[in-house]
C-alpha cells in the first residue's frame, strides 16, 4: 500500500490525458461521442458518494476527477462547432440504458448494488466510444485513457479497506480504458 497522499499525483496525471484530450477537440483530431461523455460527468460524482458512504478516503480522488474532467469535455464540444462525434440511435439507446442503470444506482440502498449499477451505466456509456474508437480510431486521443488507468491504478494501490463497494469502480475504468486504448491502437499493434 502507498501512502495515501501520492493520490495528488493523480491530478496531475489526470490533468495531463485531459488537456491533450482538450487540445485535440480544439483542433479538430479528437472527436468525442457526447452520450459517452454524458454519463462519464454524471456516474463518477455519484459513485464517489457512495463510496465515501462506504468508508473510501482520498482514493476517490481519481474518479472524482474523472467526473469533473468529462464535464469540462462537454462544455468545450458545447462552445466548439463540429467537436464531437455524431449521435446515432445505437448511442441514444446505450444512453438511455445507462441513465436508467444510474437511476437505479442512485435509489438502491445497498452499497454493493448500488456500485454494480454504476458500473453498468459506466460500461453502457462506453460502448459507443469503444466502437468510433474500433471503427475511426483517428477520432480519440489515447493518453487520456492511459492517464486515466494510471491515475486509478494509483487509487487502488492507497485502499486502507478491500471492500468491493470502495474497488469495483476504479477497477472498471481501469477495464473499459483498456479497451478503448486496444480499440484505438488495434492496428498498429497488429502491425508490430
């Protein structure tokens, strides 16, 4: 276990994926799916009360930061013509799926439940990122996703109390980044 104030590390770390996430929306490069970013604003501040709830200290600090940053994506795509990824019908059913599992998270009592709906509403959110990434892997900027794997690997890494309410988050974005970096990166680790 590290100690618990290498956390603040991780802003720094999160704050570097993002600004080079943020300079490719302003030039055009990196295109974000909307309904994705959404629910990565919402989920995030919500898991991060529950898991306070569940008695998490600053190992929070990551996600709480994931939520803030995808809040920060959405106003600059909001501001910048063209800065984001087209909505298709596939994205609004994964949102809508995902906004009932958020609901369903935020009303259930149980701590352990609770947390496995947020990871559902998370997974759905990425879906659709996941695929643009597979099919126009041009369009994401993959140091965000790296930053935000290291930032929640150091998360886990001060946990004081296993539980799977105070883990089960970071190790799920820790999962879905994964796998929009292999979307991302498919063919040129293919090629090597």
């Amino acid at each position: 276990m590290l100690p618990e104030n290498i956390i603040y590390i991780t802003i720094l770390i999160s704050l570097v994926g993002y600004f080079s996430y943020l300079r490719g929306i302003i030039s055009g490069n990196t295109k974000p799916n909307l309904v994705s970013w959404f629910i990565w604003s919402l989920a995030p501040f919500i898991g991060v009360f529950f898991q306070i709830k569940a008695g998490a200290g600053l190992s929070v600090l990551p996600i709480f930061m994931s939520g803030l940053n995808s809040l920060l994506v959405i106003i600059v795509c909001v501001f910048r013509k063209n800065a984001y990824w087209k909505i298709n019908t596939f994205d609004v059913i994964c949102g809508v799926i995902s906004l009932i599992a958020l609901i369903l998270y935020i009303i259930t009592h149980n701590l352990s439940i609770s947390i496995l709906f947020a990871i559902t509403s998370d997974a759905l959110a990425y879906i659709p990122t996941i695929i643009k990434s597979w099919k126009f892997p041009s369009t994401e900027t993959g140091l965000m996703y790296t930053t935000g794997i290291i930032s929640n690997i150091i998360g886990l890494l001060i946990i004081k109390i296993w539980i799977f309410p105070i883990y089960a988050f970071s190790f799920s974005i820790i999962i879905f980044n994964t796998l929009v970096l292999v979307s991302i990166y498919r063919k040129k680790l293919a090629i090597s």
